[in-house]
C-alpha cells in the first residue's frame, strides 16, 4: 500500500505542476503547453516502474521455531461422599476477532473497472479507425485533390511517406489523421465539394500533425488518463493537450502561406457545415475540426499579437456550440411571451451576434487592426458579409429587426483602444436581455442588473482615424 500511496503523492504533485506550468506559458505558446503535459504523462507512466525502488522495503521477521505451550487448565474442587475429587476443565481459547472490510481490495477493484472502461473506449476508437480505413474509404492520387501533395507536404515539413484516402461513409464529419509508422490523412466524402483552398488549408492542418507525431501524444495521453483516470487534472491535461496541439497545427498552416483571415472564414464555415454528423471519431484521430474551443483557435490566427505585436484577444465564448445552435434552430419559429425571451432565442441571438463579432474582427484583421468604418448600419452589413456569407445571422431572433453595429467605433485602431471589453461592437435591438457583442471578441446577454453599465457602454466614445468622416447627425442606438 505504501507503493500506491507514493505513485499517487508523485502522480498529483506532476499533474499540478504541469497545470500550473501550463497556465504560466497558455497565451500564445500551444507548443509549449503541449510539451509540458507530453512530459508530465510521460513522467507519471514511469512513476510505477520506480515505486519498487523508491519505497523503502517493510521487513517481515519469522522466528525459526514456534514453542508449543501445554494447555491451561482451570482446576476446581467438587465435593464426593469418599473425599474431594478434583476435575480439570480445559480453557478454550478465544477466536480471534474477525478481519474487517479489505479497503484495499474494493478501491483496487474499482480502479481496474474505471481503467477498463478507459481502455476499452481507446481500443473501440481504434478499430473504428482500421474498418474506416479497410472498408469505408479509398486512396486518392494528386490528381483527386487537384494539389501537388509533394509540395504541400514540404511547406509543413514532413518528410516521411503518409496516405491520403476519402471516406465513403456520409457520418465521418471532418478530415482527420492517424497512424504512428506511415500516418494516413482521411478526408470527408464531402471533400470533393471544397473548395481548392479549403482542401488546401485542411490538407495543410493534417499534415502538420503527421509532423508534429500528434497521434503518438495522443495514444501517450490515452494510457495516462488509463491508469490515472480519477485524477480530474490528468483529463485536463489530455484536453489541453489536445487542444494545443490544433493550434499549434493552425500556426503551421499560417507559417505555410495561408492568409489568416481566410483560414479562419474557412474553419467557421466548416463549423457550421457540421449539423448532426458524429465527430466521435475524432476522439481517437486527430482531427481539424476536434476542438470545441474553434473560437480560441481564430482568436489565435486573428490575433495582432501574433502578426504584429499587439495585445491579444480576449478568448471568445464557445463558438463552435453556438455555431452547432444556429444550424439546429434554423427555421424554428418559437412563439414568444410578450415580455420575455426563451431561453431558445436568447441562445440563438448569442450566437449570432458571436458571429458578427468574428466576422468583424476578420475585416480587421485583413485591414491593419482597424474596424470596418461605416456610416450607415446597411454599410456595416455589407462590408463583413464576405466573412459571414449568411443573411440570416444580421437578425434578431426576436423578430426585432437586426443587430446594430456600433458606428463609433467604425475607423478605430485595435491598438488604441483603451478598454475593448468594454467597449461595445454590435447589440440587438431589444429591451429585455439584449445580446451584445465586445471589442474583446467576448459576447454575453445583457441581464436587469447590468443595464446601467449598458447604458454607460452605449455613451463611450473612441479615438477615430484622421480621415473618418463625422457620425450621422443625431446618431443613437435603437435597442
């Protein structure tokens, strides 16, 4: 028992010092992070291996010979017509008291079950993989695709042979790769709608993977979740393992040539073309579309900071969710309560207005870091529509008309802002729980107890460009 004790003391303190590690170096070094964790499991797999001679050994002495003592009789006196008689009555010993609950065996059993299920989980997820490569996809040639995979594969660097092959099977939601000695690159049966770019940037983001060995990392975080899986840091580690690893993977697709605006259009669309399809799949492959943090990956290929040295976004709420929300309510007409908003449409007002701040944040970043300048709420529509490429998103789902963009802020440098989580972008106009969008590229529903905050966010002004023409006369947001 002291052996588990010390496996378990030493596997806690690495996983809260690559936590904390982690969290030191998260803004801006997905390599990093990744390299941490890597270690870290890397580190608690061996820490069994090492228990044997780093726990000091209990020494059990056993005495070569074991004296057998006569039995003890109680003698007692019994009176007779000839005399007293004495009769010895022998003294039985007492049964030793019963062994309790064996603690160690139950928490031993219920480790093995949870370990199990872990493994059985990764060993299903591989399977699946080996039938969709066996009997649900073909291979395909440059030809196919239309692109010069030789080329593509020197701009990310790999070296070694890799496949690439399509799916036959309408489930499989995204591109994804796997494999350890020659990796297969596995695209959607979709694929041949992509556009050449898309295929392009997909291509591009899997291969980097096969560069990086991120299925390897995988499989080494897999096994440490297996033997650690009550340890809820172990689970996080795997997470942002993972997750570092997409970004990472984003970066090399960028340092390839890809423009960012255009990769980040195309990985939100891709978000969006996912409606029901299983991503279950991509639990086990690595896949470009894995994460459900897709908006810290375009915060990451949007961000100033790293193109030109300015502050970073703030991490935007869960856009791929919300992405997943507005394809699911598309077309429902929910009947409102005068007075109160649904759940339902304030989730899709969420989402809509997340996607109007992206897509503005993508004309900037296309622009030197200033906001799309417009004089008219019609103007402001048009210039991110390229970025967005759905009508459907500018309206409230309120039936209140659409989502005003904030003309002030129209002309402004990102660099100059002073306060961009406050600083308002785009609003909906509504009295109760308006959906609002920040500066920050964070958006939230405005609730009754932050009204007056609104209200003072409403009356901010910004420093504009020299040549920006004055605000229409008069001009207020309708909300």
């Amino acid at each position: 028992m002291s052996a588990v004790l010390w496996v378990l003391g030493k596997a806690l303190a690495i996983s809260v010092l690559a936590w904390l590690a982690g969290r030191l170096v998260m803004r801006g070094r997905p390599a990093a992070v990744h390299v941490i964790w890597g270690l870290a499991f890397v580190a608690m797999l061996t820490l069994p291996f090492l228990a044997s001679n780093a726990v000091p050994k209990a020494t059990i002495y056993v005495p070569s010979a074991v004296k057998s003592e006569p039995a003890h009789y109680d003698v007692e006196e019994s009176g007779t017509a000839g005399g007293s008689v004495e009769r010895a009555t022998p003294v039985m010993a007492l049964p030793e008291e019963e062994a309790g609950v064996d603690w160690a065996r139950i928490l031993m059993g219920g480790w093995l079950v949870g370990a199990l299920w872990v493994i059985g989980r990764s060993l299903s997820g591989l399977w699946s993989l080996r039938s969709l490569r066996v009997r649900a996809s073909y291979a395909l040639e440059p030809e196919d695709v239309g692109l010069d995979l030789g080329a593509l594969s020197a701009r990310v660097g790999v070296r070694r042979p890799w496949e690439l092959r399509q799916s036959t099977s309408p489930e499989l939601a995204t591109a994804m790769t796997w494999g350890l000695w020659r990796p297969v690159v596995l695209l959607p049966e979709d694929a041949d709608l992509w556009t050449a770019e898309r295929r392009e940037a997909v291509l591009l983001h899997e291969l980097a993977h096969v560069r990086r060995r991120d299925f390897a990392s995988q499989l080494l975080a897999e096994a440490t979740c297996a033997l650690y899986w009550f340890n809820p840091l172990v689970w996080f580690g795997a997470r942002a393992m993972r997750e570092a690893a997409e970004i990472a993977a984003d970066r090399s697709v960028l340092d390839s040539g890809v423009k960012p605006s255009t990769y980040a259009s195309e990985l939100l669309q891709m978000a969006a073309g996912l409606g029901g399809r299983s991503l279950q799949l991509s639990l086990t492959g690595v896949s470009v579309m894995y994460s459900s943090k897709i908006e810290s990956r375009i915060q990451s290929i949007l961000s100033p900071a790293r193109q030109r040295g300015f502050t970073t976004l703030q991490t935007l709420a869960s856009l791929a969710l919300a992405v997943v929300a507005v394809s699911a309510l598309a077309g429902v007409q929910v009947t409102q309560q005068p007075g109160h908003r649904s759940a339902r449409d304030k989730a899709v007002a969420l989402a809509n207005v997340k996607q109007l701040g992206l897509a503005t944040m993508m004309y900037a970043a296309d622009f030197d870091d200033v906001i799309p300048y417009a004089q008219s709420q019609e103007t402001a529509c048009s210039v991110i529509f390229p970025y967005i490429k759905n009508k459907k998103v500018y309206e409230s789902p309120s039936g209140s008309g659409r989502f005003q963009f904030n003309l002030k802020v129209g002309g402004v440098n990102m660099a100059d802002l002073v306060s961009p989580s406050e600083s308002l972008m785009w609003i909906e106009p509504v009295k109760n729980e308006p959906a609002v969008a920040y500066l920050d590229g964070h958006a939230k529903i405005i609730t009754a107890d932050q009204k007056a905050e609104f209200a003072k966010a409403l009356k901010q002004t910004f420093k504009r460009r020299k040549n920006s023409k004055p605000l229409p006369k008069n001009y207020s947001i309708k909300w």
